[in-house]
C-alpha cells in the first residue's frame, strides 16, 4: 500500500519504476463521506502563505527557586522560513517585548526552542508571547499551573538528562536544556574565516525506547535570530544511518542470537528508509521481498533524515536470499514533479503468486 501525504490533488501522477522500465499511471484520489456527510477534509498543506503561532510546553523548577517557562512554535508552512522582527510581530507582555524568543522560525513544530526564567513568586501571573505572521497574530500566554509542570533536564523512566554545550572549550560556562548557552559577541572580517569552538559532552544514557542502541551524539547548526542571512552545508545523515533487511539465527537452547543474512546496499544506494519498511521471505522462489517504505532524499538525490520536509519514496525490491542477494525485481514509487512532489510512502505490499509461471 502507498500513500502521499501532499494533499488531496485530483489526477496526481506517480511514477512508478520497475525491473528498468518506466509505468506511469494516474492515481485519482476521491473524498468518501457519509450519508450525512459528517466528514471533515483534512487541512491541506501549504509551501507558503501560513501563520505561526507560539506554543507553551510547560515550567521547570530551577535549584534557585525561580521558575523556567518553556517554549516552541509552529510555522504551519512546509517551506516558508519566516523572519519576525522584534516589535509588533513579535513580542512578549507584560514587561520587557524582548525575552530571549527566536525571530527567525524554521517550518513546522519546533520544540523546547527556548525559556524565559520567572520569580518563584511568579503566582497565577501569565507571560504571553505573541506572534504576528502572514497576517494572522496568534498570542500563547505561558503560566505556572501545576498540571504543566515538566522533567525537561531529566527523563522520569531512564534519567537522561540533556547534552551539556559549551562555547569557548569544556572550561566555558555551560548550558543544557531549554534555557541553552549564550556566548559574547564575536567580531568577524568579511571574506575571512572564523572559528567558533563548541564543547558538547553526554551522560551516554540513552532514552528508556532507545536503551537497547548504543549512545551517539551530533551538533546541528541553525539560525535563530537577528538580521541577514546564514546558509550552511546540507546536513548529511550520520555515517551510520542506513537500512538494511537481516535474517536472524536464533538459538533457544543457547538463549542467542546471530545474525545469517543480510542485504545492505549502504547508505548511499538510495535505500536509506527513515521511517517505515520490512521484509519477506517468498515461499515460491525462496527470495527475500524487501520494502524501503519511506526513502528520504534530497531534490539532488542525497539522503535526508528529515521526512516532515524533504522528498519521500518508496523502493520494492526483491533479492535472492544467498551471498549478498542479487537483485531480481525492484519497484520505485515517487512523484517526480520539481516543485509541490507528493510525498509518497509505502507501508505493506501483498506478493501475489499467480504473476509467477
């Protein structure tokens, strides 16, 4: 089965690439309702053109008895990256406009962007941060009710606590969670390089869904706020990050377990999957029938890690279940479109036996 998650555009072609030849077929995707007509479409996303709306995600306590009240955002845009200026369009109230909040918004959920610390006698007052984007203002008043009250420096189930950063080398001061780390200004020459050292260290203990991988850690470079534009390298998923179909031995009498088949392309092969796949072995032939559900890419075809923006596909392919698996027959499902592709991913497949003589 395949889905795309673009929208519910009449007549989307998808192109479907199997054993070398090109099958171009139109997919007309239809609205059910029911006989009262009860149902309500899904949003449709949109590049450009949305709001951004602030959003409260909770308080810590702090070993002084202050208060730190969390926050993040949403740009509802799937592109659009938005700058939002100090001032009307983005303010905090009462008190100073100016709490430390981003004026530059990536697109869609942000979380535990920043914090802005309160007295421990904060009270029932309420701390609103308003947001002004594509016409449409949304204001999220942040407080200190008790049922908002959060673990951010600690998982409760495992004890993680966040990576500690600093600027300068491991004698700077540090930061670590919501609240982060401010270094001074630096001064900069136009056309010459300058260095900006950062200090990241780790307890190493993993999150309670995770504890069975071993512990990793990676520094990712954002804009934030202020005027003028940052670019930076794409990011590349870490050397390790690929997919791969492995066949288990499993000895219970031993209680173990090793590993007696594997089919790995490597990450560059165009089958690293960040979110959906699987494998069957085929009882007619004996092959494996391997499903690369979510193929995340970039628009020149390097891999990607984040499936909320980039480009999604699907690659079916069936290999021999010997040596490292000749590849028998392989589908590709994608929209090829340059600009507005639907996403398309696969999550179940059927091998039907009758195609086979």
């Amino acid at each position: 089965m395949a889905n795309g998650n673009k929208g519910a555009a009449m007549g989307k072609t998808a192109v479907a690439t199997a054993a070398g030849s090109v099958v171009i077929g139109t997919l007309l995707l239809a609205t059910l309702a029911t006989a009262q007509n009860n149902l309500v479409d899904a949003p449709i996303p949109h590049a450009t053109g949305q709001s951004v709306s602030a959003s409260f995600e909770g308080w810590y306590p702090n070993p002084d008895g202050s208060r730190s009240l969390v926050f993040g955002y949403f740009n509802r845009n799937y592109d659009e990256h938005i700058d939002l200026p100090l001032g009307a369009s983005n303010h905090f109230e009462p008190g100073p406009a100016d709490r430390g909040q981003p004026t530059y918004f990536y697109p869609r959920r942000q979380t535990g962007v920043f914090a802005v610390v309160v007295p421990a006698d904060f009270g029932e007052q309420q701390l609103t941060w308003t947001l002004t984007a594509n016409g449409v203002t949304i204001a999220i008043p942040g407080h200190l009710n008790p049922a908002w009250e959060i673990t951010a420096l600690e998982e409760v189930t495992s004890g993680n606590t966040p990576p500690v950063l600093r600027f300068g080398g491991p004698e700077g001061r540090p930061g670590q969670g919501p609240l982060g780390i401010h270094t001074d200004a630096m001064t900069a020459v136009v056309g010459e390089p300058t260095t900006v050292t950062v200090w990241a260290s780790d307890d190493g203990v993993r999150k309670s869904r995770a504890a069975a991988r071993p512990a990793r850690s990676g520094l990712v470079w954002t804009k934030y706020r202020g005027p003028g534009a940052v670019s930076f390298d794409k990011p590349r998923p870490a050397p390790e990050n690929h997919s791969r179909a492995v066949e288990f031995a499993v000895d219970q009498a031993n209680m173990s377990v090793r590993p007696r088949w594997a089919f790995d392309a490597g990450r560059d092969s165009g089958y690293y999957s960040t979110f959906v796949g699987g494998a069957t072995r085929l009882p007619e032939t004996g092959n494996t029938y391997v499903i690369f559900g979510g193929v995340t890419y970039e628009d020149d075809g390097t891999p990607a890690d984040n499936n909320m923006v980039h480009r999604i596909k699907a690659r079916h392919v069936e290999v021999t279940s010997a040596g490292t698996g000749e590849t028998v027959l392989e589908l590709v499902i994608e929209d090829p479109s340059e600009t507005d592709a639907i996403r398309w991913f696969s999550f179940r497949a059927e091998h039907l036996a009758s195609l086979y003589g």
